[in-house]
C-alpha cells in the first residue's frame, strides 16, 4: 500500500490527497504536525531534503514534490485518466501545473497564508518560531517568509504575492470561457493542482478576491461538489487552523482589498 506523508492543511498535501481520491487509490497516512517542526526532523529530512510535505512511499520508491507525485499517480495508476489523450491538451495541464511550481505556491499563496495567518503563531513562538525558520533549507523562501513574518501585510513580498494571484484569477477567467475544465473539456490534473488554492483563499477568508469572475466561481462550485473535495480537503480541516485563518483574513481584508484597487 502506498504511504503519505502529509499534514491536514497544507496545500501540496491537498493535491496529493485529492488525486489519490480521484483515482479511488487506497493509502496509509503518516500525519506530521508542521507547527511542531516534525518535517523538519532529521528522520523525515532522509526521506524529504527540502523538508517539505508531502513525500509519497510506494515500496522501496520514496516520490517528493506534489505536482511530481501527481504525474507519478496518473502513470502508475492510468484509471481513471487525468491527462488528456491529445498532446497538445497534456501540454496545457502541464503549462498550468508549472506555473505553481514557478511562483503560485511559494511565492502567492503560501505568502498570502503567513503574512495573513501563519506568522502569528511563529512570532508567539519566539526563539522556536525563529529556530524552525531557520530550519527552511530553501534560502529563497526562507528570507521571503522571515520578510513576511515580520511585516504582515505591508511586506512588499505580501504586495506582489496579492498582484500575482490576481493575475491568476484573471488567466482562470480567460481558459474557462474556452472550455468547461482548465486545461480543456476534461477534468484533469490541473483542475486538482488548483482547487486547493481557492479552497486556501476560502479557508482565509479572502474568497471575495474572485469578484466578478464568474466562470471561476461556477468552477471552484463544481470542483466543490466532487466526492474527492470532501475526501481530501474536508474532512482533513483542523478546526484551531480554521479559525485562525478566518479571524486574521477578515482583519487583513481592507490591505488587501487597496492591494487590488491599486493594482
């Protein structure tokens, strides 16, 4: 049976959990409780050197990087498929899923999550909250969150991170009024990749940043209705994260809301 180490709201562990459900893959869950620092153990750093969740184990293949672990399902697992049969189509999943890894996750929405939520427990934490940023092996990240976590919402980084997911939307926008998925008429891995992100700007409160985008309000509804939503985001949600989120996004709406109106 496959393992995954994940923990309940992170939002690369969403996916993974999500493709799992799509694809009706039984799994045995490793829960690491990141405001421990557990990912950051030298234990789990052998099997994932950036520290990060999720890590998938199949045997004696240890698989980290989420939208890596996806493509790694849809072969090892091709029923159902969620990558379309035309090249072209494929191509497009693929163009979707390397924006996340190029600045969406670590550099928008992550960014949106600690300068919103997340840094007020590290800063409540004091030496230990500074120890486990050091702990971050990326230095890029690790310099970007510290930046955040001491500023808020008027760190520049939280600035740009606000423009780039608006700049999302918008492209969300544009492909679904040329097809009913993402990517093209099919539900794929690109709509899996990305409904934990809408379900991240829900859970912080913030959902009002789609405005008047229609079709990706229509969307996120039916990615919302599927079995797999429940299954792999549902019913993981941490009620003390949660409330967290919802307390600090209705503070931090007006920032973000000039954020927008200026941009």
């Amino acid at each position: 049976m496959l393992a995954l180490y994940h923990n309940d709201m992170s939002l690369c562990a969403q996916k993974v959990r999500l493709g799992l459900a799509e694809k009706g893959v039984e799994w045995e869950s490793h829960h690491l409780v990141l405001r421990a620092g557990e990912h950051q153990q030298p234990w789990y750093r052998k099997l994932n050197r950036r520290a990060v969740v999720p890590t998938l184990v199949d045997g004696d293949k240890v698989g980290p990087e989420s939208n890596v672990i996806l493509e790694y399902l849809e072969e090892a697992y091709p029923d159902p498929r969620l990558l379309p049969q035309d090249p072209y189509d494929r191509a497009r999943v693929r163009l979707w899923t390397k924006q996340l890894d190029e600045d969406i996750h670590d550099a928008s929405a992550a960014v949106l999550s600690f300068g919103i939520a997340f840094r007020h427990p590290y800063i409540a934490r004091g030496d230990l909250g500074q120890k486990m940023l050091e702990a971050i092996p990326n230095m890029f990240k690790r310099e970007r969150r510290r930046d955040v976590i001491e500023k808020g919402p008027e760190s520049q980084h939280f600035i740009i991170a606000v423009q780039r997911m608006v700049l999302l939307l918008d492209e969300m926008e544009e492909a679904l009024a040329a097809h009913q998925w993402l990517a093209c008429g099919a539900y794929t891995l690109a709509d899996i990749a990305f409904t934990p992100y809408l379900a991240r700007l829900e859970h912080l409160g913030i959902l009002d940043m789609i405005g008047e985008r229609e079709r990706v309000g229509d969307w996120y509804r039916r990615c919302k209705a599927r079995p797999s939503f429940y299954e792999s985001i549902v019913k993981w949600e941490n009620a003390n994260y949660l409330d967290l989120m919802r307390r600090q996004g209705a503070e931090a709406w007006p920032r973000l809301e000039a954020i927008i109106q200026a941009h």
